[in-house]
C-alpha cells in the first residue's frame, strides 16, 4: 500500500479543517484584561538612577563566623532543597514542550505463529499453520501552524523563571533570618558582658551599704534596696546567660548542626555601617526583589497560557507516516512486494466538545488576572516596606549616632571620675555611681546599635537584596 501526499492535499485539508472549525466557537463572555500599572505610576517619587552592589550583602558586617553561617544555612535548607527540586520540576515541563517541536519517530515490530480458520474466510491455497510477521518505523510530527506549542512552551520557559525568582526568594529569607538571628545573639552577648558588670557593681554597693550600717552612717532601708538591686542584677545575668544560649541553639539549628556546635559559637565581631540613603525609592533595585520576578513571570505564564488555549479551537496538523514489512509467511516478510509506507497530514478537529474548551479559555483568563492583581498588591505592598525601611533606617541610623555619643560621654565620665577617686578628691562611691550610668549608656548602645542593625536587614529584604552603603565604622 503505498499513499503520496501533496502540497495541494495538505491545503485542503486545512482549508475544511478551518470551515469546520468555526463550528466551535460558540459566542462566549470574555473576561476583561487587568492592566499592569508601572511602578512610576504607583509612586511617582523613584529612583531611576541608584547604583547596584553585590549580592552577597551580608558580608559588609565583616563578620567572618556571620559569613560562615549563612553559607552553611544556604547551603543545606531543607527550603531551598523544596526549591531545587521545583526548578527541576519546571525544567522537566520546559523539556516536555521542547519534546513537541521535534518528529515522533518509534520503531515497532510484531512475529507470531496463527492457524486459520477453516471455516472463515480462507483461501485454499493458504496453509492452516502460517507465520505473521510486521516490522515498522513511524513518524508523527506536529506542524504548530498556529503556534499553539509555541505558547506553550514560551509559558513553560517563563515558569521556570518563576520558580528560579521563588528560589532566590527563599534564599534571600533564610540570609536574612540568619542575620537578624545573629544581630539578637550580638545584642545578647553584650548584655551579658554588661549586666556581669552590673552584679560586680551592685555588689560593691551593697557592701557600702552594709558597712556604712555598721557604722552608724546607713539604715536598714538603703541596705535593702541595695541587696535588691544586687538579687535583680543577678537575676538578669542569668536571664542574659539563658538567652546567649538560645540564640547559639537558634544558629546551630539555622546551619542545620546540633546545639553543642551552636555553644561553640565566638562573640560576633560585627561593625555597625553608616548607609547613605536615598531619599526616594530606588526603583530598579526593587525590581530586582526575587518575589516580584516571580509574579511577574507568573503573569507571563498565565497570559501565554490563555492565548494557547484560544488556539485550541484550530485543527491540529501533523505530517504523519510509516514505513515497513508485513506479511503472511516469516520467509517473505523482507521481500520488496512486503514493503509498505504511507505520509501524509493527519488533522485533528474539535467541533463540538460540551464547552470544554470555553471553560478552560475562561479559567485562564481568570487566572491571568488573579496573577496581575497579586502582583499589583505585591508592588504596594513592596513599595511601602521599602518607604518604611528608608524610614525606619534613618531614624534607628540617628538614634544610634546619638547613643553613641552619649555612650562615649559616660565612658569619659567614669575614667574622670576613676581617677580623681585614684589621688583622693572622689569617693569609691561616686566612682560606682558613673560606672553604673557608663553601664546603663552601654545597655542603650547595644539596644541602639541592635535596632540599627535589624532596620538594615530589614530594608535589605525590601530591596530585594541590595542596599547602598558607605565606608564602615567599626564600633
């Protein structure tokens, strides 16, 4: 058997798959395209102009066991891991629509041993015992002439952006929880230090008080009170101890070790950057923020998607055809009168299918706009962390500046004092006296120097990653 197809056969079989096709679109209700609105339009006062810096932000602390905590945690989330294998999933698709642009080629065969039925129809000539033998090679190629697969396959390309931008996101979340853990395990470590000196303190003024009772010169009630500032000082050094060991424990499980590798931990040795920082949003860094790549990608997907659907009222048109050996009797089977082939179009064409294809036109088109307002709310919601981290930055970056001072001011105080009580002219007392205001300054510094420190992670995380910044001030 042997069938040859032709360029005008394949146009006519096109022209009357397209006049039955209009027997498919039943009129419809299309739902109406959300409009993407720009950044610009959202909030006029952007930065078009602002410089970008390197990803790996956190490195500008200096802090080589904060640098060392973060890899580990990057490099073994069970997040991320989730993650991974979604992109291997979306990549695997993307192959998948790949796989639709090239021919369908498929080798098959087929040897068996039959008897005839006598009483059927049979040839006198046949034997009643005969083998049958086929062996083919066939061939399916779809054409896409409306470029439905193309659709398809740009939509799985771009979901595999999506999921990439998903990736980058959770990563960005993990450094940034790591950070922040450590800027806590920071302020917790100076806490300790600073309430052991409390309890040395108040100790020392608690047996002031107490000789000076021996003497005649205090009474009972300042004794008390000072033997309850001492009790209370003691109490937050073990409070200060507790939560030193927390967050080791915290960062351990962050690195995915034990927590007898977390108490192993060093003081961390951060430096406190002064950022200089924009007075407006600066936009192309916030376009770089991983979750909305994503959306819009997704937004992408989904508006592929659709138009891909739409085609799916077209015929498909694909070249089909075989070539092979068949026969009655094994020996002839590869005989030149056994060979057979056949190629020509092969159409398939929806014509009446219960309003399948409607509802599913309709689903994407519900999809891509559901995808376009959540990246709508994402962008405002983006834009006021970003207005809120700017904010917050500057006002944590000025309380910092000035507990500083105030913290340097207490320090100088106390060494005078120190050494006027050294030649004489002040009591120990006094000197107790400034060292406990040098102490409390010292508290408010690291609470200061702590919220500073999270304000810039958290505006880190607004902008996607990416943050201007000057020279560093080691504190």
């Amino acid at each position: 058997m042997k069938t040859l197809s032709s360029a005008p056969l394949v146009l006519l079989c096109t022209a009357l798959s397209l006049l039955l096709s209009s027997c498919a679109f039943y009129p419809r209700d299309s739902l109406p395209e959300q409009a993407v609105t720009p950044m610009e339009l959202v909030e006029p006062k952007v930065d078009q102009q602002a410089k970008l810096v390197q990803d790996l932000w956190w490195t500008v602390f200096e802090d080589p066991q904060l640098n060392q905590l973060v890899t580990l945690s990057l490099r073994s989330s069970p997040s991320l891991e989730i993650s991974g294998a979604r992109i291997v999933a979306a990549q695997a698709m993307l192959d998948t629509e790949t796989a639709a642009f090239l021919p369908q080629i498929g080798v098959g065969g087929q040897v068996d041993r039959q008897q005839l039925s006598q009483n059927y129809i049979f040839l006198p000539s046949f034997p009643v015992y005969t083998g049958y033998g086929l062996v083919n090679a066939s061939l399916n190629w779809s054409l896409d002439i409306w470029g439905k697969q193309k659709k398809y396959f740009d939509a799985a390309k771009n979901q595999v952006k999506a999921v990439r931008a998903n990736y980058q996101a959770s990563a960005l979340l993990l450094s940034t929880t790591v950070v922040r853990v450590y800027f806590d395990y920071d302020r917790a470590v100076q806490m300790q230090t600073l309430y052991a000196k409390d309890v040395e303190l108040k100790k020392n003024l608690y047996q002031i008080a107490l000789d000076r009772q021996k003497v005649g010169i205090a009474d009972a009630t300042l004794v008390n009170q000072r033997k309850v500032d001492f009790e209370g000082a003691q109490a937050n050094v073990s409070q200060a101890k507790l939560t030193v060991k927390i967050m080791q424990h915290q960062l351990a499980a962050l690195a995915k070790e034990g927590p007898s590798w977390g108490e192993a931990l060093k003081p961390p040795i951060l430096q406190a950057n002064a950022l200089n920082l924009p007075e407006t949003i600066p936009a192309n860094l916030l376009e770089r923020r991983p979750d909305l790549q994503a959306l819009l990608s997704q937004i992408d997907v989904a508006k592929l998607q659709l138009e891909g659907a739409k085609l799916e009222y077209l015929p498909d048109v694909n070249l089909a055809g075989f070539f092979g050996f068949q026969s009655f009797g094994l020996s002839q089977l590869f005989a030149s009168k056994s060979q057979q082939f056949s190629i020509g179009p092969a159409i398939n064409l929806p014509i009446f299918d219960g309003g399948l294809i409607a509802a599913n036109i309709t689903s994407k088109e519900a999809g891509r706009n559901q995808a376009i307002a959540t990246y709508q709310e994402q962008l405002v919601q983006a834009l006021r962390e970003v207005a809120d981290g700017i904010s917050s930055m500057k006002s944590s970056q000025a309380n910092y500046e000035s507990y500083t001072k105030a913290f340097q001011s207490a320090k100088t105080n106390y060494d005078i004092t120190q050494r006027r009580s050294d030649v004489g002219i002040n009591s120990k007392e006094s000197v107790l006296n400034a060292e406990q205001a040098y102490i409390v300054q010292g508290q408010n510094y690291a609470d200061a120097k702590a919220k500073m420190l999270t304000a810039n992670v958290v505006l880190v995380q607004a902008l996607g990653g990416s943050y201007l910044r000057t020279t560093a001030q080691s504190h």
